[in-house]
C-alpha cells in the first residue's frame, strides 16, 4: 500500500473501534457505536469493492416467519424461544426503519403469501394452525390476526388455500444499503471498500501489506467468517437467485414463501424473482464458494414455468449470496477474545435481524 501522511493518519492511526466487513451488520454496528460514542473514531473495512456477502444480493424480503417454518421450529424450540426470535426479527425491522426510511430503502407493504404443496400434509397442516401461531405472534409483538386464510389461484399444483401475512413486506436490498452507507459517512464513520483483512487478533488486524491496531474489533462477516475465525459454530451456505425476462401479465402481486420459506419468489419490476431450494441440494449448497449450478437453476426455473407462468421464461439476471447458520436461529453475538467480538450467524433473515444485530453487538462493545 503506498498511503501519503494524510491517508495513513486518516484511516489507520488512533481508530477506536475498526469493523471487519461493510454489509448490514457491519454498518449498524458502526453506526450504533457512533450514535452511541459521536468521540469514537470508527473504520469499516470490506473486501470487496461493493459488500460481497449478502447484504445487496439477497431477495429484499422484510419477513418474520411463515407457518410452515414456526411449526417446523416448534419441533426443536421451545414455546419462549419461538417468541424471542420472533420478537427479534420484528423488533430488526423497526430498527432498520429507524436508520433507513421506507422510501429510501423502496419499501411496499404488499404481505406476504405461503402457498402450500397440494398433496404435503406436513404443509396442509398449516392451514389448521393459524389460530396457534396467530396467538404465537400475538404473543411475541402484540400483533393481532397476523395470517390469514385466502383462495390461490396461481397454480392447480398449489393447495387451493394459502396463507397471507397482512405484516410482511419488501425493500430493494441495494437500497437499504446505499443509505446505510450514507448514514455511516454522515456520522463521519471512515469506511473502505477493496480492503481484504488477512488475520484478526485481540488488538490487531492484519491486511496483505500493513497491520492496523484499535482496542476494539468487530468481525462482521457472517457466512464468509470461518476463513478468520475457524474456531466459530457456523456453516456457510449459498442461496441461488435468478429474475426472468420481463413478463407482459405478472400474475404476482406480493411476496411469496414455499416450504418452510426455503423457496422465495416475488415480483420486481414486471419481472419474477425466485431464489432459495438449498434444502433439496445441500451437500451443494453447503460452501462459501459464489456460483450457479444447472440442476438448482433447472429446478427453480421449472418451478417458475409450471406453477408461476405456465410458459417458459428465461432468466436475464443469476447470481448468488453466502449466508451463515448455525443449529439453532440465535445469532452469534459475543467477545471472543479481549477487545474482539464477533456478530455472524444471522441464518436467512438477515433483513430482519441485521439491524438488531448490530445494535446488541455496539452495545456490548461500549459497555
Ligand atoms: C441470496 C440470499 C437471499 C436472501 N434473502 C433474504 C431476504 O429476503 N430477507 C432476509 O431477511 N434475509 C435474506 N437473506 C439473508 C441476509 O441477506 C443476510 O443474513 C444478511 O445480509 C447478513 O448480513 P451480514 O452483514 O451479517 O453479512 P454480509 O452481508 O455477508 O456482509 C459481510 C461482509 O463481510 C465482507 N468480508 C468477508 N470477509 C472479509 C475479509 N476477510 N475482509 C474484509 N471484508 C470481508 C464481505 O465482503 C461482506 O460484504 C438472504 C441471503 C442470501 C444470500
């Protein structure tokens, strides 16, 4: 790195608190520590020269939970469990409304719908457990009537009856970054982008060519962490997502989840976006390499031709994100050595919890 007097002193010298990693944890992290500390001097440092994990290339829903899901979960989680994690993906949301507003992050309240497989039981069985997890919410956020029950007309191959969820809604991912982004540079957080950190120890982090010190650290790289902290309970996984060609008559209106929410699809722009089905594929879709494959590609796109338009559509856009889970929902949000603390694991709703996240893991950095 060939830096003048000036570069070095702005950006490496005397940092209070440096970030690893510029998606939506790393910047609420940074921005809630200086919200909270306006005297601390903050750097956020990212690989890539746009955030290279999930942040911009997920699928923008802003969601909490679909049926299928919470009874799947109800089998391993307990009852209070359950509500907490519900209650932490609601409470992300209003979060990030309080740093991004819905037009800057091009938010639509239009609900979200889970279609249920025609002949699935363990999918039917939603449809006799709305009132049970509508208490469930109930519960955890104090919403009423959260699903309900409608008629599905996008396909025969569908359950005549789905589930909507007057609560969920939409963003442009890209977005809600950009005014993170914005928001962290107004509160004068330094951040730089093409920036690959090497190695992370209590006090020091390592780039291919210089060493910076700060006495806090905050590793905030989610699926992508194992390569600096190998020692972390996460699995990286990739999520494929593709968006058709533009279609003249888009017979969808709002967000949609399939099976457990593993598949996900929604209009954008007159076009169909669909992602997800890593369960069918795991072994696959267990890396922290980016890529499409031809079987999970060819699955999603009969998907969209056999159930969604009944007509072949082409994909103009692929491309994939790495996210990070775990055995359980909770995120990993802990010191993991004096000064070094960590904020990963957030599992596929990370829109949801991203914000809260960050915001625990300033908290208990400045504490
Ligand atoms: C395809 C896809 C669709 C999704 N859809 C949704 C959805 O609709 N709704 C929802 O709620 N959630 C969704 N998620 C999950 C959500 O996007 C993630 O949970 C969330 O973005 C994670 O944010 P993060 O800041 O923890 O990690 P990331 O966004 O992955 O950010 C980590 C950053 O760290 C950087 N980094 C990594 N290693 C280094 C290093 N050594 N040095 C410097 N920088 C480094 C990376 O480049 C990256 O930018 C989806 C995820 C994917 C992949």
């Amino acid at each position: 790195m060939n830096l003048s007097y000036w570069e070095e002193k702005h950006y490496f010298e005397d940092n209070d608190l440096v970030v690893i990693g510029a998606g939506i944890v790393g910047l609420s992290t940074a921005i809630a520590a200086k919200t909270l500390r306006p005297d601390l001097k903050v750097l956020v440092l990212e690989r890539s020269i746009v955030p290279s994990g999930a942040s911009t290339k997920n699928a923008g829903f802003a969601c909490f939970g679909s049926v299928t899901e919470l009874i799947s979960d109800s089998v391993n989680m307990k009852y209070e469990d359950q509500i907490a994690l519900l209650k932490m993906r609601w409470d992300g949301l209003k979060l990030l409304q309080s740093n991004v507003t819905p037009e800057d992050m091009s938010y639509r309240s239009r609900g979200g719908v889970e279609v249920l497989e025609l002949d699935d039981v363990s999918q039917i069985t939603a449809l006799d457990n709305i009132n049970k997890y509508n208490e469930m919410v109930s519960d955890a956020i104090g919403l009423k009537d959260c699903f309900s029950i409608v008629d599905q007309h996008l396909s025969d191959s569908f359950h005549s009856k789905a589930i909507y969820n007057q609560y969920e809604g939409e963003l442009n991912p890209m977005h809600m970054m950009s005014s993170l982004q914005r928001k962290a540079s107004k509160l004068g957080i330094n951040i730089l982008y093409g920036v690959d950190v090497q190695s992370v120890y209590s006090g020091v982090v390592n780039l291919v060519t210089k060493e910076i010190e700060s006495p806090k650290i905050a590793v905030c790289t989610n699926g992508l962490s194992r390569a600096l902290l190998p020692q972390l309970a996460l699995q990286a996984v990739r999520n494929q997502v593709f968006v058709t060609e533009l279609l003249a008559n888009n017979p969808l209106q709002s967000c949609y989840h399939f099976d457990q929410g593993y598949v996900y699809f929604r209009e954008i722009d007159n076009r169909i976006l669909i992602g997800g089905a890593r369960n069918l594929y795991s072994e696959q879709e267990n890396t922290d390499q980016f890529g499409q494959t031809d079987n999970l590609k060819a699955y999603l796109k009969s998907f969209v031709e056999e159930r969604i338009t009944k007509r072949t559509i082409q994909f103009e856009y692929e491309w994939s994100g790495i996210l990070g889970v775990g055995e359980t929902k909770e995120p990993i949000i802990e010191e993991v050595a004096k000064g070094l603390y960590v904020g990963v694991r957030l599992g596929g709703m990370g829109v949801a919890i991203g914000s809260g996240v960050g915001h625990s893991l300033a908290e208990m950095l400045l504490s």
